[in-house]
C-alpha cells in the first residue's frame, strides 16, 4: 500500500508507526477512564489492538472492531473518561484508516481538558507531549 498523506507517502510501515503513536497518546490519557470504570477493559483492549495490528499480530478487521467496543464503553460517560475511550476507540481504527490517528490525538487532548477545566493550558501541554512522542520518521 502506497498513498498520498498530506503531501507525503503512507506506506505501510508509516501507516504501522500512525497506529502506535495513536496507540501511545490514547494510553497516555487511559487512566482518565479507567479511575471511573476500572472494570471495563475495551479501552485498554483497543489500545492493544492497535499495536497488534501494527505488528501483525490480528487482522484489521479485529482491530477496528475492537475500536467499536471502546467506542462503546465511552458513550454513557461524560467528561474526561468518555474522550479517553474514544481516544482509543479511534486508536484501533487507525488499522481501517489511517487518519484515525489525528482522531486518538484530539480526543486526548479533549480528555486532558476536561479533567482540568480550571487549567487553561492543559489541552496544549498534551499536545506538546503528543508531539515530543511522535515518531521522527512520521515528522
């Protein structure tokens, strides 16, 4: 698979490191839902399912599905915890699509916000971490 991605090529091994650099910012927010719901495991399995994808480990298919089922655990919440599920919801998909990735980084950011209404900068502090982990084959 060869494609063009915001001027550049997305080959497999590109769309690969995509899936676990959003893998790493959906973790990176993870414990946000799982202080609620500590028992639900969909969000972290997402999470492992992108990086399965990403190393061949299962089929597209059983990740993006695993991205719905995160997806799922996040739609009673509110706040915080909701953004951090869908957070790896879209981690997962990025196996189906590899703009998923900007989808995992932006609901971080979002749940990063929420759980700091009162801190302005909290949503740009994750953003500058999402970045600093970004894969320097991927800049």
């Amino acid at each position: 698979m060869v494609t063009t991605r915001r001027g550049g090529l997305l080959t497999d091994a590109v769309h690969h490191l995509l899936a676990l650099w959003a893998a790493e910012c959906a973790e990176h927010v993870l414990p946000l839902f799982e202080t609620e719901r500590p028992m639900d495991t969909r969000p972290r399995d997402a999470i492992s399912a992108a990086r399965a994808w990403a190393t061949g480990e299962i089929r597209m298919m059983d990740a993006r599905a695993a991205g719905g089922h995160a997806m799922g655990a996040a739609r009673p919440l509110r706040g915080a915890s909701r953004f951090a599920a869908y957070s790896a919801g879209q981690a997962a998909c990025v196996a189906h699509v590899a703009e998923h990735d900007l989808g995992a980084a932006a609901y971080a950011i979002k749940a990063a916000q929420a759980a700091e209404p009162d801190n302005p900068g909290a949503g740009r502090l994750e953003r500058d971490w999402q970045r600093a982990h970004l894969p320097q084959r991927i800049r």
